[in-house]
C-alpha cells in the first residue's frame, strides 16, 4: 500500500516535470520596442570599414531605420554616389547584456550577396574579445552561405560536437585571426538564397556545455514549438554549427553579451580579400571605390526583422531536470 502510493506520487510528479518548459520567455524585441530596447552605434567602424554609422535622427531622415512590412527595417543608403567618410548604415546594439540563453532570430530579410557587403546579426561582449563573440548569421560579398564564427581570448580551442555532417570547422582556435569558425553548404541560410526563400528563423543556444546555431527555412516550415512559444531544441534537427569540448570552458570566455546587428562595406575582411575574389575585383580595383560608386547596387541591403525573443532556462532546466514539451 505504501509502495503503491509512492509510485503513484512519483509519476504525478513526473507528469508535472513533463508539462513544464525548458525554457521560458523573457524578452521580446519587435516593432512594439525594437527602438527603445535597443540603440544607435555611431562611433568609427571597429573593423575600419568604408561605412558611416548614424544616430536614430538621420537614420529616421534618410529613410534607412523604420518600419516596414510590420517589421523593423535596418537598411543602408542606396542613393549617395561617392559619400564622403563611407557610405551611411545602422548598428543597433540591444539595451540588455545576457550570460547563456536561447535567442530565436525570425527574419524576413537579410541583406542580399553582393559585392562590398558584410552583414551580421552577432553578440558581443565587453572588453573584446576577453568576453567573446558569438557570429550567429554572417559572410562578406558575394558569398552565398552562412558562416558561423566564436572569438575569444586565448585559451579557447573547440571541437565540433553535433553539427550537421555538411558543416565544416575550419579552425578550432578562438583565438585565431579569423576565430573559430564553421562554413556551411545551404544556400538557403544566407544572402540572396535566404530572402528568395522569404528568410527564415535562426537559433542560438548558449549553455555552459556547448554553443549551438540553428537554422529554419521558411519554405520548409519553421517548428511548431517556436510558433507557440514554447521551444525546444532538443526536438530539432541538428544544428548548422555546434562548439563544445574540454579546450574550452565556456563561462571564462563568453559573458554579458548584447545582441547586434549590422551592415558594413568593405573594411578587414571584405576589403580585405577583395583581390581574392575574381567577380568583384572586376568591377573595381578596390572595394571602397566599388561602393562608393555603385549606390544602387545596395537597394537590397537591407534587414527586414520580425522579431528576436530571448528564452532564459527555467530553474529546474538549470538544476538538470530534463523535460519533454
């Protein structure tokens, strides 16, 4: 009789543990906020490129930060031949820093493949790189698919763990020149292939074992757990990038991130490997001469985002309680 009602306790309890979410909400940014949760950069470009960044009022007056199609528009000025210091953009910074996290991305747009582009939805740390970076959706040019990249100070070495087979680590140290970084096949994911899909929803999981990138075509239907609200990766398909191993601890090299996106030209990665690259050399003998002279190749150029929630593990999830949605 008592084993029967401890039996009957425990399953009660497993029920409970069952119905309750990994993760749970704590920030959304949409058209609702984006504006007031997040802020203009305007200093120098830190990676030196042929960009100017401005503030909330002219970005407002020229047309290339707002609204549209029920998202937040983050775009670029397309009109201007040969602007001086660099050709003006955005990059917003969120208000709000996290340690660890779930950050689900739906975007409608990214800016398309092209010459002298390098766009990013990234996180960042204070103090780089002593607190890490976290390039969730970036690639510079022409490129057509996504890379996903981690620098940090040195003593950070990962190993892929999980990743799709397709996906490619191509160097496991952090602290490298370029970081550590996986390049991926699908052209979905990026650029010009990304917005003739309509976009899609990006994924990062940030926990003490591991940092994980996922991505979701729109075409192909995004997972019925992150329309609810209710996500859970452990259901997911693998995903595009995944670091972890004993190189690397990660709680000593990423903290108190803030959520960034940005549109640069040129500068020290795409100028930089402009010669490289036989299309766009063609067009011009350097990539500063490319964008500044050719404004309205950057008419696409352009983040259309619907929304970016932050899900924060819930207690028992921290305390190692596994659930099922």
């Amino acid at each position: 009789m008592h084993t029967s009602n401890a039996l009957m306790r425990l399953s009660a309890l497993c029920l409970a543990a069952g119905t309750a979410k990994a993760y749970t909400l704590t920030d959304t940014f949409d058209t609702k906020n984006f504006f007031q949760d997040w802020n203009f950069f305007t200093a120098a470009d830190p990676t030196t490129g042929f960009v100017k960044y401005v503030d909330a009022a002219a970005a407002n007056t020229s047309g290339i930060a707002g609204y549209s199609h029920n998202a937040v528009y983050l775009g670029v000025d397309h009109t201007t031949m040969n602007p001086t210091g660099g050709r003006q953009s955005v990059r917003l910074t969120s208000n709000k820093a996290y340690t660890h996290g779930l950050f689900i991305a739906d975007i409608a747009h990214a800016p398309d493949s092209e010459c002298g582009v390098w766009p990013a939805f990234w996180t960042v740390g204070p103090n780089w790189p002593a607190s890490g970076e976290i390039d969730i959706m970036e690639n510079i040019n022409d490129a057509v698919t996504d890379d996903i990249t981690l620098h940090t100070s040195s003593g950070c070495t990962m190993q892929s763990t999980g990743a799709l087979a397709s996906s490619v680590l191509k160097d496991g140290n952090c602290n490298s020149d370029t970081g550590c970084g996986f390049s991926t096949v699908d052209t979905k994911n990026y650029g010009s292939g990304f917005n003739a899909g309509g976009g899609g929803v990006y994924a990062m999981e940030w926990t003490s074992q591991a940092i994980k990138v996922y991505f979701f075509p729109r075409a192909a239907g995004i997972p019925s757990d992150i329309t609810s609200g209710s996500p859970d990766p452990t259901k997911w398909a693998q995903p595009i990038a995944a670091f972890s191993g004993s190189g690397c601890n990660i709680d000593q090299h990423f903290m108190n991130h803030n959520l960034v996106f940005d549109t640069t030209f040129c500068g020290q990665w795409a100028g930089k490997v402009w010669g490289q690259n036989t299309k766009c050399s063609a067009l011009a003998p350097t990539c500063d001469a490319y964008v500044a002279s050719n404004p309205s190749k950057f008419a696409s150029s352009y983040w259309l985002i619907n929304s970016v929630k932050v899900y924060q593990a819930s207690a028992a999830a921290k305390r190692g309680v596994a659930f099922e949605a």
